[in-house]
C-alpha cells in the first residue's frame, strides 16, 4: 500500500545481479552517470520487470535515478496517482492489460525528478 503507511518492497533474491550489463550513453564516465539521471527513457518492447509488483517497479527505479531516501515513497504515491495506478500498485505487471503496462512503462520514465527539483 502507498499512502499513510511507508510502502515496504520485498525484492525478489539477486535481483541486483540479473538488472541489464551497463552500455556507456558517454565515453566519460561521470558525464555518462549525469545523462541516465537526466534521461527517462520508454523501449517500445515491455522492459518492466515483471517479478516486481507496479509499486515495486516505480521504487526500483526512483532507486535507481537516486532520489533521496526521503523523497521515493512520496514520488511512488505522486506518479502512481498521476498515471492512474493507485488501484493496480499491489499487482504485478504481466497480469495486467496493455494500456496500464503502458501507463506503468511511462510512469518508470517519468519517475525521475524535475531537473529544477535535484
């Protein structure tokens, strides 16, 4: 549940190690890192990780755009509203129609803050 209560992820064993090999945007490695933070990005192809409930996906990636400890749990609740998902956050991705996978494939993008707000 997102809302009152902290919304608490159980991630699924090693998932660490089966995340996507690292492809360099840049030849720099520091400017490489500023580009991804910068860049929400939605494949056409489906690349949620369907192991992980839509909460879990949307926190993973606030993770991984390094939001503030402090700020992931309110951003999740913001952009599951936002993209109408609050109903679905418990579920997991493959059980759902398309056009809410959508939805979720573009929230994930999206869940990166405002370039003004880092």
């Amino acid at each position: 549940m997102i809302g009152d209560e902290p919304y608490k992820a159980q991630w699924p064993a090693n998932l660490m190690e089966r995340l996507p090999e690292h492809r360099p945007i840049s030849s720099n490695a520091e400017l490489d890192i500023q580009l991804r933070l910068r860049v929400g990005y939605m494949s056409q192809a489906f690349s949620l990780y369907t192991e992980l409930t839509v909460g879990q996906n949307l926190e993973l990636h606030a993770r991984l755009y390094r939001l503030p400890p402090e700020k992931i749990q309110p951003r999740v609740a913001e952009v599951a509203e936002r993209f109408e998902l609050t109903a679905v956050v418990d579920a997991l991705p493959d059980g759902l129609p398309m056009g809410i996978r959508q939805r979720l494939q573009l929230a994930v993008a999206m869940i990166r803050p405002a370039a003004e707000n880092r």
